[in-house]
C-alpha cells in the first residue's frame, strides 16, 4: 500500500432500507478500516423512494445519514441528498438543516439532468457555503434515459457554468475515457473512481489527461466490494505518491480535513 489511510468519498452504507441498524454500522466500520479506510462520505439511500423523492423522503433519507454521523462522527463524512426539481425555497431549507448537522457536500441523482437550468439555485449554495457537489454521472449520450440520467458532457457543462463551485463528476468506470477528455480544462471538476469492474488502463489514462490531483478514489459500496475496489488503486500503472493523492490527499484537501 502507498498509504495507510484511504478516503472513500462514493458510499452508500444504507441501500435500499439494508444497513441501517447500529451492528450493520458496526461492521462496516470494522471492515473498511482493516482495509485501511479512514474515512467514509455518506451519500444516502438514494433511490430507495425512486428517482424523484419528495421532501419528506429527503429529510427521511438525510436523517438516516445523521444517524450515523452521531455514532461514528470521525469516520463517516455526510453529503446531503438534495431533489433540484422541488425548487429552490425546499432546496434550501433542506440544505441548511444537513449543514446544520455537520454535512459537508451536496449529493445529486437522477431527479434531472445537470444541465437544467433549476440546477442554479443549489450551484450558488454550494458555492456560497463551500462545499462540493457529487453528481451522479453515466455514460448516456444518445439514449432516452438522458433526459434525468447526466451524461459526462451535462455535468462538465455544470462545472464550467458554475466555476466557483466544486464538482465531483462521479463514476469514472461508468463514463469511461469520453468523460475524462470532456473533464478537461475544468479545474474544479474532480472525477471518482466508483463503479463496474475494473477496466485495464482506463486509471493510468485518467491520470495521464487530468493529473492525479482531481481523481478521488471512491468504491459505490454495497454495490460494489471494498478491496476490489481499492486494488484497482493500488494495482494500478501509476508512481506511488499519485496512488497516495487519490486514494488519500486529495479528498483530504478537499474537505478541509487537516
């Protein structure tokens, strides 16, 4: 390992109402910290109530994710799952609450696509309270599922209209090298590693086109496992101290944790 502590910034430690109780809790923690895991962003059930979520289900889902800052508050780090579509007054009160309780990012699914204009409002919010966006990102350009479903291409087009605010595009295994060249010359766009089987070489080309600096190691945990996960990092063709920024540093830095 190039370093003993990893950040995973893509989780779902509760999927689909599973993993909620506190010795479900318990040895999720245990486990990813054998495995040298420090910290762990919550994003939420985020389609246990469908793509669409009312704002009671929002708040239903964000106080799932408030539950387990209380019991491991120097583990897990929670974003707050927001619906754009309900407007920006719900969006708002919604928001403050998470932030409130200690949230530090926005999580976005598939209620719309990126490039919306109702995105607007949370933009500015991000911006103004500095915390970053992780937008839920695919590869669909030319498919009906588009309309909700953010191509690589939609979330880029989110960084750059909204350059003051820091966007995570998530799953580099789901956009694959299109979405890295559309990741270019948009220095506050990072990408995470989350999602599918490994694919050969496809890390080492992140690296090559971006840097190692906006790559964030993440796994999409329970969908995915853990150690698969992490050795596509660490088995990865790139010098040790990039295997460090992305599985560590970055995040890190990111989240103001020092």
């Amino acid at each position: 390992m190039p370093s003993n502590k990893i950040i995973d910034v893509h989780a779902h430690p509760i999927f689909f109402g599973k993993g909620s109780s506190k010795p479900e809790v318990d040895k999720l923690v245990s486990y990813s910290k054998s495995l040298g895991i420090d910290k762990m962003v919550c994003l939420g059930d985020v389609l246990v109530h469908g793509p669409s979520p009312s704002a009671k289900q929002l708040t239903a889902i964000n106080e799932q994710t408030r539950q387990l800052l209380t019991w491991y508050p120097d583990f897990f780090i929670g974003f707050c799952y927001l619906n754009p579509t309900l407007g920006e007054k719900r969006l708002r009160a919604e928001l403050d609450r998470c932030l409130n309780a200690g949230f530090q990012g926005i999580k976005l699914e598939i209620a719309n696509n990126a490039r919306d204009p109702i995105m607007k409002p949370l933009m500015r919010a991000a911006a103004h309270y500095q915390i970053p966006v992780l937008q839920h990102t695919w590869d669909t350009l030319g498919k009906p599922m588009r309309r909700t479903h953010s191509d690589p291409r939609d979330t880029c087009l989110l960084a750059h209209r909204f350059p003051d605010t820091k966007v995570i595009m998530a799953h580099l295994y789901g956009f694959g090298m299109r979405g890295v060249l559309e990741a270019q010359n948009l220095p506050n766009l990072y990408i995470d590693t989350s999602s599918c089987l490994p694919f050969a070489g496809l890390l080492e080309y992140a690296v090559e086109k971006l840097g190692p600096e906006r790559i964030l190691y993440g796994s999409d945990i329970p969908i995915r496992e853990l150690g698969q996960c992490i050795g596509r990092i660490t088995g990865s063709d790139i010098p040790a101290a990039a295997k460090t920024q992305i599985l560590y540093s970055n995040a890190n830095t990111l989240f103001n944790l020092a």
